[in-house]
C-alpha cells in the first residue's frame, strides 16, 4: 500500500481525522516562516490529540530548516518525534541524524536526474521540486518537477514524493513516479495553514487506490 504523510498540521481536528485514516506520518512544521508553524508546545497538544505511532497511530515527523543542535533538543524534549525532516545540507543532514539518534529524511529539490540523492547513509529522502530564488521558505510550495526522473532511479533510502501534490494529481504522480509514499500539505487545504477534510480524506482514498488503476491511467 502507498505511504500518506499529511504535513503542516495545526489543529486536533486535523490530528484526530489522520488518525482515523490511519495515515502513515503527520507532519509538524518548526519554521515560523510558513503559514503551518507551530511551537514545540503546540505540536504537544496535537500529539496528545491522537494516538502515537507505538499505539498504531501515525508517525510524528518534525520539519526542520536550518536549525541548529539547540532548538532541535528543544523541540524534543517537548515532545516526542519519530522523525526529523531535515531542510539543509546533506552534511548537517547526518550529523543531526548521528547527534539525536533518530532517522532523518533530508529534503531533495530535483530538477534533473543528476540531483537525486545516492547516499545510503541517510534514513530516507523527501523528493520535491527545487528550490527557486524569489522562494522564502522551504518545500515544494506547490509546484512539481519531472514525475518520471525517479522511474529508473535506485534509491539508496526510503523516500516519499513531495511537492504540487493534491487529490486529482495524487494518482498519476504515484504511477509517473514509481513512489512508494506521498507527502502533502496545501494540496489538501481550504485557505494557507487551514486543512480540509474534505480534501484529505479524497487524497488518502485516492493515493490508496492509485495502483489499483495502473492499466487505466497508463
């Protein structure tokens, strides 16, 4: 079955409803230049919210940008992550990986097939469209890159497809791509930071059903 991370989150709402669905990751975001951000306090009470990933619950993964040793211990000491998605270079990626003891997905922008990563040593890789210059904040910020780059890729980690993801592109990115999971976050939102469940719900049916309809979408 694919992966489904819904990143971004915010309310108990959102916590409960990923729960419910039994979405594989939930995703906090500690970057107070996006509209998602959330303190470590915050990303307690939804974690209470719902139940862990030790209880059959999702996975808590924590975004990162540029941060340093002393506000990542912070953030865990507050609350109790899983994984820590790393938005920085592939050096600070492992050392963060190394010095917490947990696993790392370091965040990729691909826009050729030269840029996929090739380093087993890192958890896993969050694949997504690359940074531009006007961007002010990390992520794939809602565009997408050449789905089929990853088809003849052997990745050296797990990985999860990112970036311009929403219910009606959900399941032709899985077939292009050949991903084994999917991480979305304004695909599935009514306004900037506020998720819909409307949304959300329709992007987990559909990713789950994704390579059911292969003969008809290839």
């Amino acid at each position: 079955m694919i992966g489904v991370k819904i990143c971004g989150i915010r309310d108990t709402q959102t916590m409960v409803l990923c729960a419910r669905l039994k979405v594989d990751w939930v995703g906090f975001v500690f970057c107070d230049a996006s509209p998602r951000f959330v303190t470590a306090d915050d990303a307690l009470r939804l974690h209470e919210s719902a139940p862990s990933g030790q209880e059959g619950g999702p996975l808590r993964v924590g975004l990162f940008v540029k941060s340093d040793d002393d506000f990542i211990g912070q953030v865990l000491r507050t609350i109790p992550l899983d994984i820590l998605q790393i938005y920085d270079t592939p050096e600070r990626a492992i050392e963060i990986q190394s010095r917490f003891g947990r696993p790392v997905w370091q965040a990729c922008g691909i826009a050729k097939y030269s840029d996929l990563p090739t380093d087993p040593s890192m958890a896993g890789y969050v694949i997504e469209a690359p940074k531009q210059e006007q961007d002010h904040r990390p992520g794939g910020l809602g565009r997408i890159f050449d789905w089929s780059l990853t088809q003849k890729w052997i990745p050296p980690s797990s990985w999860i497809l990112a970036g311009g993801l929403n219910p009606g592109n959900v399941q032709r990115a899985i077939l292009e791509s050949q991903a084994p999971a999917v991480d979305v976050s304004s695909g599935v939102e009514a306004a900037p930071g506020c998720k819909s469940a409307e949304l959300i719900e329709k992007f987990v049916q559909n990713s789950r059903k994704a390579l059911d309809l292969k003969p008809k979408l290839s």
